[in-house]
C-alpha cells in the first residue's frame, strides 16, 4: 500500500509558483524572431529566479528540517526485550528447577524537563535560518542580475557611441585629405584624424570583448535569452528607500538573527540537561508446570529507573558554559554586521550623490561646452582661423565626454542597485514574501 504523498511546505510552493510563471514567460521568449528583442529588468529577475539551485537548496533543506522538527519531539523507540533466567546447564529442562522463567519486557525511556520541545524549537529555529538565507540569496541574485543587465547595457551604448564617433573621424579624415590637396593643411592632419580613427577602432575591439563577458554573465541567470535580448534597463537605476529602518531588515541580518535564536535555543538544550532521564519498565515472567505441585503462577515485575547527574561540573556546567558563549558570539555577529552594513550604507549614498553631481555637471556643462567647441572649430576652420588639427582635437574632446557621460550614468544605475541590495526594494522584497 502506497503512502499518502504530503504536501510540499508553503515555501516551496510560492518557489514553484515562481517557477511557473518565469517559465511561461520563458517559453514566450523562445518563440520571438530571430531579430533581437527588448529584455526588460522585471522579466530578467523572474527568469533568474525561475530555476535558482541556491535558492532550491535553501527551501528543501529548510523543509527537511521542519520534517526533522516533528520527529525531535517524540519519545524515544520503546525497547522490547526477551531473557530465559535461570534455566539449568545439564539438561536444559526448563521444567527442572522452579526459579526457571521465560521473560518478555518492554522499556520506554523519558527524556526529562522540557528536552523533547526544546529539541523541537531548536530544529524549527536551524529551518528559519534557512528561510532567511533564502530571502537573502534572492536580494543577492537580482542583485547579480540587474548589475549584469546594467553592464550589458552600457556595454551596447559604448559600441553604439564608438562607431559613431569612428563615423565622425571618417568624415573629418575626409575633410582633412580634401583640404591637403588644395593645399589648405598638412599631412599631418590627415595622419592624426587616421590615428585617432584606430584608435577607436581598438576601443571597438575590447567593447566586443567585454559585451560578449556581458552577456555570458547575464546568460549565468537568464539562459540563452541573454543572447539575443537587447536589455531594456531604467536608465535611472532602482531608488531604494531611505532610513535606518528599512537596513534593519536586510536579510543578512536577519540571518544573523536567527541565528542567534537558535544559539539561545541551544542554551536552553543545555540547561535540559540537568533534568535526569526516567526509564519505565514492565517485564512478564512465564513458568511452565513443575510435577508435582502442577501450574505455577507467572510473575509481572514494573520498574522505574532515573539517571543521577551527580557529576556535572565536567558535563552540563561545561556544555551549558559553551552554548552561552556560542549565544554571544552569535550576538557579537549581529552587531558586526549591522555596522559593517550602516557602513556600507553611508558610503553608498555619498557615492550617489557624487555621482548625481557629476553627471549633472557633463550634462548641463561639459558636454554643451564640447559641442559649441567642436562648432567653433568648424566655423574657424571655414574661415582658415583654425586647423584640421584643432577640429580633430574638439572632436575627440566631445567623444571623451560623451563617453565619461554615459559611463557615470551607468554608474550610478550600479549604485542605486547596490542601495536597493542594502535598503531593499519592492519588487526585491516581493519576490522574497513569496517564499515565506
């Protein structure tokens, strides 16, 4: 007869609803065209998150210790046990003698205080660790996945800015060979608007380089949709929260927390310890007929055995001592963390801020600058005020900038991610109730 399947724990359920869904989305992204299609940041993080063996790992591991939980609390196998007494060596009669008896007994050992719970809370406690790890490697995944997004992002603005701007050399190459045969610059312009052209062009090569890194690190994730999938990623990055509350329930430390509940859970086993062991016994004793007093009576005996913890100096005082000082240290752990993430905090917002600033400043500044420059030059270079060479230089000045421009507005997409890894965000924190 077959058993009953049981139902997977609630955990494992969103996790597969999870799956389900990501997987849906995944099937309609193997039937778009062969072209390449927009693939945004939501439908990367549930592709991500669809078939996580991490995340996998963490709820089946938490759901084997909640099966575990059950099994900590009962009373131990009872002991069944069958003894001949007294039976005589030079016959193996077992009617000779009439102290001969075949007994049959049954033993059940209780352990004592509260120790059969106290196991139980402290499995169910190593259960919720797992559980915060879960919440946590998901904030460590979209992590992962919207800084590779960002990185495959940038990495196609780059190629797209460099090919225009060897498009721009080209044109001015063009200019400067025109202007050499009539005799209105020198060779050396056109020599410098081919240099800065190769230039690039290497500049093309580690871009390639680099975007096809991108896109293994976002297949990683994502599978074989990273590429062919154009990411269609905020430019503005993710806005997390502010204030302190919303770092005090950062995964991390809540892992660290419960950690610590089970470290105090761990004391509490200790001090069971002090409460002796009872053992209940009943035996029956059968005697067969002895000629000639005929049947005899049977004998049932009960017993009642205790341990005597007379020795706990070297025994439950040390292992009491020892989870006390696990409990602390568990506690010291927490407060780490907490302060290394404030830390972290801190020096990420002023790592926005910084990075505001800056690309505020290209925007409505350098970069206007540059481009009144580059027009000055032409104009002058119309007029025979300027050079081939002083065009070519304002050229490479407005493509450094452009290029530094869309670097630091990646950069700040990456910060705000990271913020949104501290803080947390919603989609993040959507994902991680799920699993609860």
């Amino acid at each position: 007869m077959h058993a009953r399947p049981k139902p997977a724990p609630a955990g494992t359920l969103s996790y597969l609803r999870i799956r389900a869904a990501a997987g849906a989305l995944l099937l309609c992204a193997l039937h778009l065209s062969g072209a390449a299609e927009p693939l945004t940041l939501a439908e990367a993080e549930r592709l991500a998150l669809a078939d996580e063996p991490g995340l996998a790992a963490r709820l089946a591991e938490a759901a084997a210790l909640r099966e575990d939980a059950v099994a900590d609390g009962q009373l131990p196998d009872p002991e069944l046990s069958a003894a001949a007494f007294n039976f005589p060596v030079d016959t193996f009669d077992w009617n000779q003698e009439p102290i001969t008896q075949l007994r049959v007994g049954l033993r059940q050992r209780v352990p004592g205080g509260a120790e059969r719970s106290t196991r139980r809370a402290l499995t169910r406690s190593r259960a919720a660790v797992l559980d915060e790890e879960a919440a946590l490697r998901v904030r460590d995944v979209l992590r992962a996945v919207r800084l590779a997004m960002i990185e495959l992002a940038w990495r196609l603005d780059e190629a797209r800015e460099l090919e225009a701007s060897v498009e721009l050399l080209e044109e001015l190459e063009q200019a400067s060979l025109a202007g050499y045969r009539q005799g209105r610059g020198a060779q050396q312009d056109v020599l410098r608007a081919r240099l800065e052209q190769q230039v690039l062009r290497d500049r093309l090569a580690s871009n390639a380089a680099a975007l096809d890194a991108a896109r293994a690190e976002l297949a990683r994730w994502v599978g074989d949709v990273a590429r062919r999938a154009e990411p269609a990623v905020p430019e503005t990055g993710l806005v997390a929260p502010a204030g302190a509350e919303a770092l005090a329930r950062h995964p991390r430390l809540r892992v660290l927390e419960a950690a610590a509940v089970v470290a105090d859970r761990g004391v509490d086993l200790a001090r069971t310890a002090y409460a002796p062991d009872w053992s209940v016994e009943v035996t029956y004793g059968a005697r067969d007929e002895l000629p000639p007093a005929g049947d005899r009576p049977d004998f049932l005996t009960a017993a009642v055995s205790v341990q005597l913890p007379l020795f706990r100096a070297d025994r439950q005082d040390r292992r009491l001592a020892a989870r006390e000082g696990e409990h602390e240290a568990a506690r010291a752990r927490h407060l780490d963390a907490l302060r290394e993430l404030d830390r972290a905090l801190a020096a990420e917002r002023a790592r926005e801020a910084e990075l505001t600033t800056r690309l505020a400043l290209h925007q409505t500044e350098l970069l206007p600058l540059a481009r009144e420059t580059v027009a000055a030059a032409r104009a002058g270079l119309s007029s025979d005020v300027v050079d081939y060479a002083e065009v070519v230089r304002a050229a490479l000045a407005e493509i450094d900038l452009r290029l530094r421009r869309d670097a630091l507005r990646w950069d700040l997409a990456r910060s705000r991610v990271r913020l949104a890894w501290l803080t947390g965000d919603a989609r993040g924190v959507a994902f991680a109730e799920a699993l609860r």
